[in-house]
C-alpha cells in the first residue's frame, strides 16, 4: 500500500513537471511572437520618423519658405528702394 501511495505521488509530481515544461515553453514561443512583433513596429516607427525628420527638413527649407511667402501671403523680393541699411 505505501508503494502505491509512493508511485502515485511520483506519477503526480512527474505530470505536474510535464504540464509546467508545456507551459514555460509556451509562454516563451508567445514572448518570442511578442519580441518580433515589437521589432517590427520599431522599424515602422524609426522609418516614420525618418520621414518626419525629411520632411521638417523641406518645411524649413529657404526655397520652400520663399514659395510659401510668395504664393500663400503675396509676398515679393523687395526693390532697391524699400530696402533700408543701417549703420
């Protein structure tokens, strides 16, 4: 009787073992999706960013700035009169 009270504890204890090799294995298959996933959306965001950068680049760019003034506010280059220099 004790032999059997032995085995069966063994035999618990070794599918106890099992399921928690199952379950650290699984948990580290969804950590290594998770970790894929979250380079991906770094490389997304560091090429969005890259984009931005340009694109603040052109905005504040002279030949952009002089075509916006001109076409948006009506603004022209001044004419020798109009321009004014101080001592």
């Amino acid at each position: 009787m004790r032999l059997f009270h032995f085995s069966v504890i063994m035999l618990f204890l070794f599918l106890l073992a099992g399921i928690a090799h199952v379950w650290v294995n699984f948990q580290r298959t969804q950590m290594g999706y998770a970790l894929i996933q979250s380079k991906r959306e770094i490389l997304q965001i560091e090429e969005h960013n890259r984009k931005l950068k340009l694109e603040i680049a052109y905005l504040k760019s002279p030949e952009h700035l002089e075509g916006k003034a001109i076409k948006e506010f009506g603004l022209k280059h001044p004419t020798v009169e109009q321009v004014v220099f101080l001592p």
